[in-house]
C-alpha cells in the first residue's frame, strides 16, 4: 500500500461498476486517479460508489482512512483533465465505435507518451489500437470485479504494441499488489475468458442434456475446484493430484466434451426476459426481493476473506514453509 498521491496521476475513463472499481484500485494504490465520466449519470453516481469501495478497503485493513484517497480523486466530463497522466484506461460499453470515439478525445488530451489501455474483455486488442495515434502505447489491461480486492490483472500486447510499453504496466501492475499476466500475442478472450467460456460451454450442455441441474454444477464447482483454486492453478493442481492418470482421462473424456458454437437457449431465454442476476433479482436461479443486494453484500465479506488468504498462501511463503 502506497500513501495517496505519491505515484504519477493515472486516468480512468467510464464510471459503470468495473471502471469506479479500477479507479479505487489505483487510489489504494497511490496514484492521484483523473476520472472521466462520458455520460452524465456516472458523473453523479460514481462519487458514492467509489467512496463505498474505499470503506470496502479499509475494512480489509488495506487503507488506514478513506479520506486522503478520495481527495486524491478529480472526476470530471473533460477529457483535458488527462493530460499530464502517464496512464490512461478505458472502460466503456464494448462497441468498437464507441471505444473509436473515446481514443480519439483521450489521443486529443494526452502526451504522446502516454500509455492507453483497454478493460476490453471482447474485443481484440490490434483491431482497437487502430483508432489510437501511436498504436505502439496501447494494450489491454483487463482486470477482475472487484478491481480493488482481486489479484488478477491480464496484460495483452497488440499486433502493434512495443513490449517496452508492457513491460511497463506489467512492473506498475506488480506496485499495485497484483499477480499480472502478460500475454504477448493478442487471442479473442486473452487467457482467463477463454478458460471460463470453455467452462461455461460445459455447463450448459450438461444442463440442456438433461444430465445435471443448475445446483449440481454448482456444487460440484465450487466444493472440488472452489476449494483449491485461491491455492494452486490447474497446472500445478495437476503436478499436486499427480500425473500417471492423466493421459488416460483426457483420452476418455475429451471426445465427450461440448463443441457447440451455439448460445445456450436459456441464456438466449434471459436476454430476451431483460434478466440480470443478482442486478435485478431475476436471474438462471430464483431471487425473493433484496436477495440479490445480499449476494453482492456476501461477496464484498468474502473478498475480504480470498485476499487475506491468497496473501498467506502465496508462492513464495509455500516456499518458505518447506524451509
């Protein structure tokens, strides 16, 4: 943890839920945050939200006081409030035209210098960093809901990215208590969708084959791989259970797995019904009024609880225990 405003002023542009999260992110971090807010509502409700987050910190003891963080963050609706930062994020709705408008008045702020990312999760990086001046500064910097908790950041490298620009953000990412990924070859998905669309492709042909329920899965998640994976990732969960079998099991299993391209029908079936989960209380499982305000509550504790772990069981004190 950084005290406030002692690292160089970062930008933040789109205030939905992941972007006032980053921007609390960096806060913690120490970077002075300039905030921009493309449409009007975020201006008004991104103060609140980003407060709430901070109180999130500071009760997980990652801050002594909010106070100082949130006097080191400017939100505004002018993008010239960007220049002089030596990092720019976009996170704004995933539309390319969208994103193309947005780069243009970032481009129009910002020294030459200036590293630009993306939050993208979607789109592929080299078809975005064709909208910016200098395509060779811009990269995707994907992070996981809640920015401010999780460890996870995801760094992917353009078609035209200068590693010199990745290596760049990837030691910042590291100052920010991260444990980041570089990807320097730019794949739809980048690493961590990739892994969970294949794991949701699975789950789904399960359901629609009629040979688990929605809570079997769910079960069966988060009480096998749930219970090891703020441990250990697969390739080492695989060294952990052993290697002789493996061969055998993929061989079995392989040719059983899900191949579709097809949007699952039910998933079809909440978009058309206008669900959004715990958002709005209707969702692939059923919610009473408020019960969806009280997973989001729950998974603010249980943050807390991953972060503390994750810390304590990190490689390098794995390490230290065998010594």
């Amino acid at each position: 943890m950084n005290e406030p405003s002692t690292l160089a002023p970062v930008g933040v542009v789109g205030l939905g839920l992941m972007g006032s999260s980053i921007v609390a992110a960096l806060l913690v971090a120490g970077h002075p945050v300039r905030a921009i807010a493309p449409i009007a509502p975020e201006a008004g409700e991104a103060p609140e939200r980003i407060a709430g987050q901070l109180r999130q910190c500071h009760d997980a003891g990652l801050i002594v006081s909010t106070e100082p963080y949130l006097d080191a963050l400017s939100i505004s609706q002018d993008y010239g409030m960007l220049a002089g930062c030596v990092l720019v994020i976009e996170c704004v709705i995933e539309k390319p035209e969208i994103k193309s408008a947005v780069y243009a008045k970032i481009t129009a702020a910002v020294e030459a210098e200036c590293i630009i990312g993306s939050n993208t999760s979607a789109i592929p990086i080299s078809e975005l960093q064709k909208f910016v001046d200098n395509p060779a500064r811009f990269l995707g910097i994907h992070w996981a809901e809640p920015a401010f908790m999780t460890r996870f950041l995801e760094i992917t490298c353009g078609e035209q990215t200068d590693p010199l620009f990745a290596d760049s953000v990837f030691e910042m990412a590291n100052r920010w208590g991260k444990e980041p990924t570089l990807l320097k070859k730019d794949i739809r998905g980048f690493i961590t969708n990739r892994l969970m669309y294949a794991v949701y492709r699975e789950i789904f042909h399960q359901i629609e084959s009629g040979q688990a329920t929605r809570e079997d899965v769910d079960k069966a998640f988060r009480y096998d791989a749930g219970s090891w994976m703020t441990l250990m990732g697969i390739f080492r969960r695989m060294d952990y259970v052993g290697l002789k079998d493996f061969e055998t099991m993929l061989t079995r299993i392989f040719p059983q797995l899900s191949s579709s391209a097809e949007v699952p029908a039910v998933m079809q079936q909440m978009v058309r019904e206008g669900a959004r989960g715990v958002h709005n209380d209707r969702g692939l499982f059923s919610y009473e009024p408020g019960e969806g305000r009280q997973w989001d509550e729950a998974f603010a504790r249980f943050n807390h609880e991953i972060h503390r772990l994750a810390a304590e069981y990190s490689a390098e004190k794995v390490k230290a225990y065998l010594q």
